[in-house]
C-alpha cells in the first residue's frame, strides 16, 4: 500500500481501497492455487505470471475493421492460474470481435 502520494481524503480512502482488493483478490487466487493437487505458487510469482503474459492486436492491411488477437505463449505458472480459475487459455490466434 505504501508509498502514497495522494494529498486529499478522498484519494487516499480510494487508493487503501484499490490496494486491499487487490490484495484480496491474490490471496483468494492463492488458495484456489492451493486447492489444486500440487504446489501453490506465491503472490509474487502469480503476479510475474499474469504480468508477463501479453497479446498483440494485429489489425487487416486491407480491411481495417478486422482485427486478430495473438497471445504470447504461457508459461507454466500462467497454466496452472488458468486452470484453478477455470479459464480456457488459448495460445493460437483469434479474431477480436
């Protein structure tokens, strides 16, 4: 939560906000990391996990309201959060809709 730089009030009742829901939102992602047979992983390593997985927005040279999603490749870590949260992680890609 530290270091703030906000001066009034209101910034800073919504910045300890922001930062105790996210703060609870990594330890709930953790303990369904932990329900999952195996090692969990910590709140550093699922933030570089999820950090560290990006995609690039590829727009068509010659129709310009077509555009294509390509996911980087994931990690195992990336895997393994997709899975406790059942999402479905694609590393082919898309057409953005």
């Amino acid at each position: 939560m530290r270091p703030i730089f906000h001066w009034t009030s209101r910034r800073i009742c919504a910045h300890l906000a922001i930062s105790c829901t996210a703060f609870a939102c990594v330890q709930h992602l953790a303990w369904r990391l932990r329900l999952q047979k195996g090692p969990g992983l910590s709140p550093e390593t699922i933030r570089d996990a999820l950090l560290n997985r990006q995609c690039t927005i590829l727009k068509h040279a010659r129709k310009p309201d077509e555009r294509y999603v390509m996911p980087s490749p994931a990690s195992p870590e990336t895997q393994k959060i997709h899975d406790a949260l059942s999402l479905r992680l694609s590393d082919v890609p898309y057409a953005l809709n």
